[in-house]
DNA sequence: AGCACGCCGACT
DNA sequence: GTCGGCGTGCTC
C-alpha cells in the first residue's frame, strides 16, 4: 500500500478518459491537495501534461510502476470535491471526458498552454547539423504541424538516436495583475527643505514632492503618474531617494467598477409576494425544489429574484443567477450590483480572460456571494448555495452545442441538490418541457399573470404578406407597417424592426440560369455583405467577392435575393431619408462593446429605428418604443425542426413585450406568409396557456419531447459514404439494445449536409424508458476511437435543441 | 495527442 | 536483405 494521488491528465480521448495514479515526491506531500492542478509525464516520451488531481490515497501498487508528479501549478485547489463530482456526473451524462468538462467549469486561463524545444544532447551532433534540418530560430515553441514530413521524419530519427531531445513546457497562464502602491513617506514640513534640494528645472520632482507631503493615504502608482502627469522614472527616482515606498499588490481586474448606485427593493404585488414567500420557505428549509416562475413581459420577475437572493443573504447563503448572455447588458448588472454591491460577481463572454479570472478567483474567495452570468456561471466556484435562479429559462443558449454538450438547467438541478437549495426557473414562456413537469408537479408552478404597472399588452396586428405582395407591395415592408413607422416619426417615438433571420439571409441567384453562389466548402449559399462587399459562408467563414456576372452562364443579370439586415437598411433609407436608423446583428455587434454602444445610443434617442435579428428581442426596456415591427415572423417556421413552432411563438411573444411598456400604448406589426399558423395566432393574443396545450397535443401526436426523450448521434467524414456507412454501422450495433418502443429516425443526412467540407450523417432516438441505452452509447463512443484515425467523428447530443 | 511497435512494399 | 510507410495499441 502505498500513498498515490489519481490524476486525470488533458489528454482528451476515451482511453484516456479515468483517473491515472501518480507517485507523490516527498517535497510535494504537504503541499499536494486534491483539486490541485499538477504537471506530470505522460506516454512514452514522457511528455509533460497538465493534469488535475482528484483524489489522494492508499492504493496496492508497486512503487516502480509508477511515475512522479512532476511539479504543482496551482498553491491552493482550483476544483473542490462538489465539482470534481459535478465534472464525473458531467462526462457520464453528456457522453464527454472529464477533462473536457473540467476544463468547461474553469475559466479560460486554467487551460495550459504547451510547449515544445528542441535540445541537441550529443556533442556528436553540431548545432549547424541541426540547423540544416530546422532552422535554430525554430527550436523554441515549434509546432510539430507547421513542419514538412521530411523535417519531421528527420527530427525523429535523430530523436531516437538520442542525439536531440525534446524538451515538453506546460505553460500555465494564470496570471494575476499586479500594481505598484506608494505610500509617502514625508510631511508637509519636509516638502521646503527638499524642494530647496532640488535643481530649479526639476519641476517634475517639485510636484511629487508637494504631492507626497500633502498625501498620506495609500495611491497606485498608475493614478499618480496621471494625476501628475510624471513618469515612472520620477517615481523610481522619488523613491530611490527614500519620499516614498513602492509595493507591488495584486490587484483584480474588476470589469465593473464605475457602477456605483444603489437600489432600493420595490414592494411586491400580491403574486410576487407569494412567489418569493414560496421559494424563501423553500430556502428556509433547505430544500432541493424546482420552481417554474412563470410571468408575462413586464410582470416583475426580476423584482422577485432580486428579493429571492436577498432572502439567502440574509441566511448567510450564497446565489446564482443564470441569464441568456444577450440580455446580460450594463442595464441587469447595474440593477444587481445596485442591489447587493460588491458582493455580486459577474461572469460572461464579453469579459477578457483577465477579468473572468479575476471575477471567480473572488468568488472562489468568498469575497462575492451573488454570482450573476451566462451558461457556464452554472460552474461558478460558489459554495454554500441558497438559491439558483435561472432566468428565461426556455433559452437555447443554456444548452451548450459543442462538447461537452450541457444544458445549464440539469447541472443547476444537480447542485441544487448538492446543496439542498431550490432553484427557480422563470419565463414568460417557459420550455414545453419545463411547463409540462410543473403540470406533473415535478416543478411547482408560480404564476405571475399581471403586469405590474397595470398597461395592457400591446396590440398585435397580424399581417398576411401573400395579399401584400398581390397588392405590389414591397418584399420586405407591407403598408400597414409603413404607415407605422411614419407616424412614429413624426411623433418624435422610436421604433423595433425585426428581422427573423434565422437559417435564412440574402443570396445571389442569376435570373438567367438560376445559379446560386454556395460555399465551396459547406453546403449552403453564401450571404452577402455589403460592409465588407463581399460574400461569405456564416458555416466556415469563407470569404470571396461579389461576382459581377454569372459564374455559370455569365450573364449579368445576377442579383439579390431573401433578406438581410444591410439591405433592409438600405431600403429603410430610401424610404425614409430623415429617420435615424441603427442596425443591430451579428456583423455590427462582433466588437467587444459593440451591442451596449448601440443600445445606450438607442436609449440616448440619439436613433429613431433600431432595426436587428433576434438579439434585439430579449429583455430590453425602452420606454419611448411605441412600435414593433416583425419583418419576417415565419422563416424559423420552415426549419425542418420540432421546436420550430415554440421557437416563434417565444420570439413573437418576446418581441411584442418591447413595445409600450411605459406610460405610452403600444402596436406591433407581425408580417407573415402563414398567418394562420397556430404559434403566429397564439402569440397575436399572447396565449401562453393555449399555445402549450396546443403544442403540446402536437409533441404528443409527433412522439416529440416532452413525451419522449431524445438522443442525436452524427457521424461526420469528408467522404459522404463513410458518414452514412457508419452511422448505418452504429444503428445495427444499437438496434438490439432497444426496446421495440424507442423510435429510431434515420440514419439520415443532416439539413445542411456538408459543412467546412465535410459531410453529416445522423440517427435521432426517440425513447421512454430504454435502460440499456446509455450502457451502449457510451460503449459505441468508446469503440468510434478506433475509427476517429480514419477521421470518422462520433458525436452524442442527449436532448439536442434542434434535429438540424 | 504523441510515441513505439509491427507488419508490408520498394529500394541499396 | 533493409528502410520506411502508416495501421494499432498504450500511456499511471
């Protein structure tokens, strides 16, 4: 028996995929904690990788058998045990690796940058011999890839002659910002007799010496050297002459820090009342319960939130919010840090890795106790949880696309459980599945059904575009919706235009021979920019120039077609030439900012039109919007997708809650070519109720969630044949290990077949109860190793947003 | 991922 | 007869 410490080293295949054990040097076993990251060889050339320790004890194994840790990289645990575990149950569920899942919970930093050097260890061997091979300049941090064959075939040759050697670096890159702080270190009466010191022309030095004398708090360094306008070398001059004294601090990079107000709670209608004395007994007694907090636009959610977490404060607990990352603008933050100060910690894609560092080391520190953030805050390094709030929890976004393929509503029930605390999800139109388990009492259901300030819901018009266009109207805007705009101009209010732009954005198509330029790697038509003026894939990003006449039968009659956010600005333009027009998507928010600067100005009223796709339909609040117009509510309609119907109805009904939501009443304009459809009728009146009902009789008639669970496995290969092959070969592998119950659909191509040149084939299982499939899944994915050297990939997505 | 081993074809 | 191609297995 000997003391081992069990590492799962990043290297992420399914081999690889459980705890290796490691040898503790003795320098190392009181430093050595579970939760540490560590370097340690790894394979036979004993390459350095990162690896994280997730237990340590007695194990029955020879000494010799095992190799060393190498070196720590962290002081203290970056994991605690709740998480260690929460990665395991993560990998087994989500069919991933654990050090994918681990590496997901931590931020960007944690992940280790790796190196490579070269070293000649034969003093046969000269450093030209080498040179000949691979230049000298490339011996440090070379990539094995950039090299030709021949480079690499005689590096290895020469590697095992033993003549050079390769040097592995782990590379860790968490750094903490450091600054200098200066403390004077002389008085007022000081300051004549060393001003009298100093030359005449020192009038840098003169001012540093008035301002220490006079100064007796703590400053940065950065803050004086702009206040004075000095440099660091009159400082390092100052202090060589002992006026003041420098020390190097730590210090976080805080993306918030000019949000200073505070905010008052708001007292609570009647319904928000109940719901918060719900869930506060709930956090009273520690229990692990779902809550479903379902309530209209404007009916106060947030309100009851904020009140939620305030109640676990006041327990001593902790709280996490969960967002969609589009609607965590300055305007929630400020409403949160109003609330709770500096206690609160927050955590989305717009910070940089410095800043996301720092903002869960404070957590991890206790220094923050409301962690307010977008899908992976759900990992947030928070103990002694009270309550986790998730918040329009119907959003796509919590489900991650790529692996490990999480959806942050099942990783919020399992520490809610770990932490016997409940957690409340809230919508205004909550997820077919999360509705139909309050309806089962899985989830208790707290209605809120009015808005708080009284105003009715906006009217919605619904217009049919297929009598539009026989009237000649524009493609893109009926008369109604003209007249709309035009009256909004003139009364000094703003307006929304949307634009539903899902799957679908303008492409060129000859009129002659019908071409349609496509992607030359994927399998879609390219979308044109004018920005840029040029044609690119949204699938692989390839990029090309507007062709001025046919590539096909090169005639120049090719033009525009469908509808993008560009061209209808510019048809907005010409239409109205005075009106203010800002655009919203993903081109012009790409910038870091960019999506606050433009909402602050629409806010400002320094724009009479916002006009975007669906980000601009979230949570926004702007009390001079009398106008929405929805341009094109049915292209998510088309999608070969189940969700299609929710999907539109939850944005219609999103996007309808922007309109009048102050004093003034306001109109909204949906334009469509179904306007009898089901989930475009619903939505007109904002029938939740009857839209779930009627969805989900649909769900029940097409054996759809939430009737039957669902399981997407792909196969993707650059050669058609062998996707399709394979996924044919893991359906007849699969097949007996079903009940008769389970549906199986497929194998079948993907809707977009081929993307970044390679193609997708697919099977969805549609199943009840179906004990033994997650037992043959996992072993069909430890089997697609050996044919991912053929470069066949396997994927699972358990409970896939969308069959596409 | 990256390295060793081992089994086949094309060369000195 | 050997060199080197890459298919396969293993890494504490």
């Amino acid at each position: 028996m000997i003391q081992v410490a069990k590492i799962i080293v990043d290297v992420p295949t399914m081999q690889t995929n459980s705890p290796y054990s490691y040898l503790i040097p003795k320098q190392l076993t009181n430093e050595l904690q579970v939760g540490m990251r560590v370097v340690v060889p790894f394979g036979n050339g004993n390459r350095k990788v990162q690896g994280f320790v997730v237990q340590i004890g007695m194990e029955e194994v020879d000494a010799d058998q095992l190799k060393s840790i190498e070196s720590l990289m962290d002081l203290e645990p970056v994991l605690n045990t709740e998480l260690i575990q929460l990665s395991r149950w993560l990998a087994d569920t989500t069919f991933s690796f654990q050090i994918t899942c681990l590496l997901t919970m931590l931020p960007n930093v944690m992940r280790a940058k790796y190196s490579k050097q070269l070293k000649i260890v034969d003093d046969q061997m000269s450093e030209e011999q080498l040179a000949d091979i691979l230049p000298s300049t490339q011996w440090q941090d070379f990539e094995t890839d950039t090299l030709s064959p021949l480079q690499q075939s005689e590096l290895s040759k020469l590697r095992k002659q033993g003549k050079i050697e390769i040097v592995y670096r782990v590379k860790n890159q968490a750094q903490t910002k450091q600054i200098f702080q200066i403390k004077s270190h002389i008085n007022a009466e000081q300051e004549s007799g060393i001003v009298d010191s100093l030359r005449k022309n020192a009038t840098k030095m003169r001012d540093l010496v008035h301002f220490l004398a006079n100064q007796s708090k703590i400053v940065s360094q950065t803050t004086l050297e702009k206040k004075l306008a000095i440099s660091s070398a009159t400082i390092k001059a100052g202090e060589a002459k002992g006026w003041l004294v420098r020390k190097k601090v730590e210090q976080y990079r805080d993306p918030y820090k000019e949000f200073k107000g505070k905010t008052t709670p708001l007292t609570l209608n009647q319904e928000q009342q109940t719901a918060l004395d719900e869930i506060s007994q709930s956090i009273e007694k520690s229990q692990a319960k779902t809550f479903l907090l379902e309530g209209v636009t404007g009916s106060g959610k947030t309100e009851v939130y904020l009140q939620t977490i305030a109640y676990a404060l006041a327990k001593g607990k902790t709280a996490i919010m969960l967002v969609p990352e589009i609607a965590l603008t300055p305007q929630m933050v400020t409403r949160v840090k109003g609330r709770f100060g500096k206690q609160v910690a927050v955590l989305h894609s717009g910070l940089s890795d410095g800043e996301k560092f720092d903002e869960w080391r404070r957590i991890k520190r206790h220094e923050a106790q409301v962690v307010v953030g977008a899908r992976s805050a759900i990992f947030a390094p928070i103990e002694n949880v009270g309550v986790i709030i998730i918040d329009e929890e119907h959003e796509t976004s919590y489900k991650q696309d790529d692996a490990p393929r999480y959806h942050a509503r099942n990783v919020a029930q399992w520490r809610s459980k770990f932490y016997n605390c409940p957690l409340v999800l809230g919508s205004a139109t909550p997820s077919l599945e999360s509705r139909a388990r309050s309806e089962r009492q899985v989830y208790q259901l707290l209605r809120l059904p009015n808005r708080i300030n009284g105003h009715p819901l906006p009217k919605v018009q619904i217009i049919d575009m297929r009598e539009e266009l026989q009237t000649g109207a524009d493609q893109n805007f009926s008369q109604p919706l003209l007249n709309a705009i035009d009256k909004r101009l003139n009364m000094q209010q703003q307006s929304i235009l949307m634009l539903n732009r899902r799957g679908y954005s303008s492409f060129i198509m000859c009129r002659d021979c019908g071409f349609v330029l496509k992607c030359p790697n994927c399998d879609i038509s390219l979308t044109l920019h004018m920005d840029s003026r040029s044609m690119k894939c949204h699938y692989c990003g390839h990029e090309e120039p507007i062709p001025k006449q046919c590539p096909n039968c090169h005639s120049r009659k090719i033009r525009y077609y469908g509808t993008g956010t560009e061209k209808v600005e510019q048809e907005l333009k010409t239409k109205f030439p005075s009106a203010r027009i800002l655009r919203m998507d993903v081109d012009t928010t790409r910038r870091k900012g960019a999506h606050e600067r433009i909402l602050r100005q629409f806010g400002e009223r320094r724009a009479d039109i916002l006009l975007g796709t669906q980000m601009i339909a979230k949570g926004l609040d702007f009390p001079n919007v009398t106008l929405v117009g929805v341009l094109n509510a049915d292209t998510a309609l088309e999608l070969p997708d189940f969700r299609s119907s929710e999907r539109t109805f939850q944005l219609l009904t999103q996007v309808s809650g922007r309109a009048g939501r102050a004093d003034k009443l306001g109109e909204v304009f949906v334009q469509t070519f179904n306007p009898d459809h089901y989930a475009i009728q619903l939505a007109k009146t904002q029938n939740y109720e009857n839209f779930f009902r009627k969805e989900m009789y649909i769900r029940h008639q097409g054996k759809y969630p939430p009737y039957y669970f669902t399981l997407q496995i792909t196969a993707a290969n650059k050669e058609e044949k062998m996707a399709a092959q394979k996924m044919f070969a893991v359906l007849k592998e699969l097949r007996p290990q079903l009940s008769a119950d389970a549906i199986v659909l497929g194998p079948t191509p993907k809707p977009i077949a081929r993307v970044k040149n390679k193609y997708y084939y697919q099977i969805v299982i549609k199943y009840k109860h179906e004990p033994n499939l997650h037992t043959a899944v996992t072993k069909i994915l430890q089997e697609s190793q050996s044919y991912y050297r053929q470069g066949i990939q396997l994927s699972i997505d358990a409970e896939p947003q969308s069959f596409m």
